[in-house]
C-alpha cells in the first residue's frame, strides 16, 4: 500500500513561531498576566447575614446609598464599619 502525501504541515513537527515577535497584539487588563496579580491580592472574606429592620430604616438606607452610588450590602457594611470604630 503506498503512503499518499500529506497536506499540509504537521503542528508537532517543529517549533515554526521560534523568533516571532507578537508586539502588534496589545495588552489588555483580561490578559494572563492580570489574572495572575489578582490571584496575589487577598480579600477579606465575606459571609451572608440575615437581620431584621423596620421599613423605614431599610428605605433609608436605600435612598442614602442610590444618592451615593453604592450597594446596599457595601453601605450598610460602611455604616457598621464607621460604628464600630467610634
């Protein structure tokens, strides 16, 4: 039986990009390099906590942390934070 020619290249035959530069791709935040830095910052870690309010005071907190452009969970956090060091 004879072998037919093959087509093509085969991609375990050699290194073909050995020199190639890729300086023309620009870098981006997503890049492997960003994820590996955000794996070295540690932040604190977070549980979930149920609580009950009075409506009004729920509402409030609403409206203070919209008027701030923060979260709920991120204002009330900064409130808890703030009385506890006082």
């Amino acid at each position: 039986m004879d072998k037919k020619p093959v087509m093509g290249h085969n991609p375990l035959g050699g290194n073909h990009l050995e020199g190639a530069k890729f300086d023309f791709i620009p870098y981006t935040e997503s890049g492997s390099a960003m994820k590996d830095s955000a794996k070295k910052k540690k932040t604190p870690s977070k549980k979930v906590v149920s609580y009950y309010l009075e409506e009004e005071l729920i509402n409030e907190i609403r409206t203070q942390a919209t008027s701030q452009e923060l979260s709920f969970s991120n204002f009330v956090g900064r409130l808890l934070k703030k009385a506890l060091k006082s």
